[in-house]
C-alpha cells in the first residue's frame, strides 16, 4: 500500500496477490501506510471479508518504522529479516 491508495483497496489488491495459486505469494506482504492509520488498517482486517488474511500471517508495517530504520536496513539489511523485525503482528 502506499499513501494514495485507501487501506480497503490495499488489502483486496493484496489478497489478490496473495490467493493468485502461488502458495509462498504471500510471503513478505505488508499493508505499510501511515502511523496514524494503523487502527484503520486493523479495523479493516478485522472485517468479515478480510478473514483470510489471517490465515496468511500478514503483518503490519508502519512509515514511521521503515523511515527510522531506512538506513540501517539498507546498510546491514539482508532478506526480509529487518522487516520482519519491524512489522506488527495484526491479531
């Protein structure tokens, strides 16, 4: 997701992604947005349509996080594990 794209529209083009027969496709997926939209971001995977997300593992990942960290990651960062370190779990 990215700044100009509603959180709704960002988890449905991700489930797409996410359910398109790849079973690791959803591997490294994050809703990223805002720090002030984070409730909106888990009040929309709570809903009912988005059950599946859950099933996928997916994990939140704040700007304010990858912006504090943006240096250290790209200085030391290897594969998806300075990410995982940052995102929040959504459950």
């Amino acid at each position: 997701m990215e700044h100009t794209t509603s959180i709704h529209s960002g988890i449905v083009r991700m489930l797409d992604l996410a359910l398109s027969g790849d079973p690791d496709a959803a591997h490294g997926m994050y809703p990223v947005a805002p720090d002030a939209r984070e409730e909106e971001v888990r009040a929309q995977i709570r809903r009912p349509a988005f059950s599946r997300v859950a099933d996928l593992r997916v994990r939140y990942l704040p700007y304010g996080e990858l912006q504090a960290s943006r240096e250290a990651i790209m200085r030391f960062g290897r594969g998806l594990h300075p990410i995982e370190a940052l995102a929040r779990d959504l459950s």
